[in-house]
C-alpha cells in the first residue's frame, strides 16, 4: 500500500499511474522568473497609499518564507513516506517549483524593497511580525508531528502524516497563500502591480497542482485504508481548518487595520471561510462556515488566465500542450 515502509523502486508496471500523469501536467506548465517582467511595479509602488504600502509590505513578507516552509516539509516529511516512485517524481517537480516560487519572492523583494536592511527584516518576519510567527508557527506544529518518524509503522504513524498532508494542502497551500494571492488579485482589480500578478498567476496554477495531487494521495490512502479516516481525524481536520481561518483572518486585520479602499478585514475573513468550506468539501467533510464568496474579483479569477497573446507570455497555454480553459475553478 501507498504509505508501508520501504522504497518501492518500480516504475513498471505502475502501481499509480495517476500520479505519474499529476506529474507530466506539472512539466507542461514549465516557467521562469526571468519571464515575469517586476520593474513595471516600481511606480505604481510610488503611487499607494500608507495602508496599501503596509499591506504589500506584509505581503512580501509572508511570500519571503511561506514556500521555504513547504519545501521543508516536502522534502523532510512527505517524500520519505510515500512508497510509490510515480508519487515522488511528482514530489520532486513539485520541489523544484517551490525553488522557482521562493526565487520569484526573492526577486520581488529586491525589486520592490532596494535597501538591504528592510530585505532583511522581511526574511526575519517569522520571528518578528507577530500575525506572521502565528502562521509560521501554526506550520511547524504541523511539521514537528511526523518530522521524528522514519516509517509509518502503525496506524497512529500513518493518521498523521496525512494531518501533516491535509494541512499543507488544505490549510497552508490552499487557505494561507489563496489568502494571499486575494491581495494580489485585489490590487490587480485596481489596475496597480500587474507584474505581481503576472508572476503569480503561474504560482497560482502551481500551486492549485500541489493541491490536487495532496488530495490524491488523500483519496488513494483513504480507498486502501478506509480505516484511518474515520471520525476522529474528521474533527481533527475540522479543527485544523478553524484554526488556520483565524490565523489567517489575524494576519488580514494586521494587512488591512489601515484601512484599505475597497478590502475589508470582514471581507477577507467570509472568503477564507469561503475558502475552507471547498477544501472541507473536497475531502468529502461538510462545510464550517456556509459564508459566500464576497471578492467578485476572485469570481473573475482563473487559473488559465486569458491575456492579450502578443503582449506577452501567456500563462494560460502550457509548454507544447493544447487544451481548453476552464472557469469553475473553486476559489
């Protein structure tokens, strides 16, 4: 089975193919740093006001470190465990794109924050930046509880690593960064740091790929061992949720506590609910909140993205691959 000891070598015949096909789609959507183009931000930057600058400002600070932490636990936690090769080639796409993704915030800070020491302090948030360290901290509960373990022996081995996964990619990846990609796609809606947004519509895609592989391997482990998943962890991954909604809704009160035009902390915190609700429904759990989708402009959101081919790359097409564009995306 997909979690027993041991590293299963063979790729023939495939035990899971899916996750070999999870794979060849992340290929596809092969992209660069070099490709996104910051430098038109820079006077938009000069343009905000006070309450808009401390929000970008906490925002690159989060995207300082956010990815490193789900790198970490990628490599430290995830990949060990999960005994299928067709499953860690798509483990090791998806470390090479948190590299591109930790690069692309890196580059951001260097674009958008010219002095040194301010750089510095932004990689620091972890520690400094109370509404960060609560998120930060959140994750490395999560990490903490299966970082000791060397095998899933028992049943009790195995519930938590797939905590461990359901909270990276329910909660971290799908709640605490669709978070943040809301305040991009915010000022994005007011006609202010397309380049941002450019870069992250292809963090966006990624990202929404990390996910939909996490709930695969959800979904097989639950189908060979439907035992785990019972009430218990039900409630435990309800908890999660609530938890990580009001982590997150703290760092809105921090980004928006201005006054921000347009974006209220109120707002934000009925789209995280909005937010948990898909992810619970996902995992087939009934929903928290029941709160509706109040940012019109993440409706209008896609992860294929449609823009004007001759101006630039377009991150709707993927690498030698055609295909339609879908827009019921769940935001």
């Amino acid at each position: 089975m997909l979690l027993d000891p041991g590293m299963n070598l063979t790729l023939r015949p495939m035990r899971y193919p899916h996750f070999y096909d999870r794979y060849r789609d992340a290929i596809k959507n092969t992209w660069t740093v070099e490709e996104v183009d910051l430098h038109s931000d820079l006077a938009d930057l000069r343009r905000l006001t006070d309450a808009e600058r401390h929000l970008v400002s906490r925002l690159v600070a989060f995207f300082a470190t956010g990815d490193t932490i789900v790198a970490n636990n990628l490599v430290l936690n995830l990949y060990q465990h999960v005994n299928s090769p067709e499953g860690r080639l798509y483990l090791s796409r998806q470390l090479f794109e948190e590299a591109v993704h930790v690069q692309f915030y890196l580059t951001l800070l260097d674009t958008y924050v010219p002095d040194e020491a301010e750089r510095h302090e932004a990689f620091a948030a972890v520690d400094t930046i109370a509404s960060i360290k609560h998120k930060a901290d959140f994750c490395f509960r999560w990490i903490d509880t299966v970082f000791e373990l060397d095998a899933l022996e028992t049943r009790e081995h195995r519930r938590a690593f797939l905590l461990n996964l359901i909270c990276f990619a329910a909660v971290i990846e799908g709640l605490f960064f669709y978070g943040a990609f809301a305040y991009v796609y915010f000022l994005r809606s007011r006609g202010l740091l397309n380049g941002l947004a450019s870069g992250t519509n292809w963090v966006f895609r990624d990202e929404s790929m990390h996910m939909a592989f996490a709930f695969d391997v959800v979904d097989t482990v639950r189908e060979e061992e439907p035992e785990l998943f019972d009430d218990e962890m039900a409630g435990q991954v309800r908890q999660m949720l609530v938890e990580g909604v009001e982590a997150e809704a703290q760092f809105a009160d921090d980004l928006l506590g201005g006054g921000v035009a347009g974006l209220s902390p109120t707002d934000m915190r009925s789209y995280l609910e909005h937010v948990a609700d898909r992810r619970m429904q996902r995992l087939g759990l009934e929903p928290i909140y029941g709160s509706p989708n109040p940012l019109a402009f993440m409706d209008l959101q896609d992860v294929q993205e449609l823009s004007n081919f001759f101006e630039r790359r377009v991150s709707a097409y993927q690498v030698g691959v055609s295909g339609s564009v879908g827009f019921d995306e769940d935001f």
